[in-house]
C-alpha cells in the first residue's frame, strides 16, 4: 500500500512538472506571436496572401 501511494504521489508530482511547462510554452509562443504581428502589422493570415478575385 505504501508503494502505491509513493507512486502515485510521484505520479502527481510529474503531472504537476508538466502543467507548468506547458504553461510556460503556451505563454512564450503567445509572446512571440504578438511580437510578430507588432513587427509585421498583420493582425490575421488573410492579411497577408491575396485575396482571390
């Protein structure tokens, strides 16, 4: 029982480790995409293709 429970809360810990890298990467590519639109000016994808006649 012991064994489990040190697992599981191993487990957890990982799990926790994880969330917070994810949060990371989410807000550093968040930063570099408002980064690229304040240096293009582009605000949307369409924005920088033609626009089929």
């Amino acid at each position: 029982m012991r064994e489990a429970v040190g697992l599981t809360m191993a487990a957890d810990l990982l799990n926790i480790a994880a969330g917070v890298l994810a949060v990371l990467v989410v807000r550093r590519l968040t930063r570099m995409q408002l980064r690229r639109v304040a240096w293009t000016g582009h605000d949307s994808p369409a924005d920088t293709s033609e626009q089929p006649a």
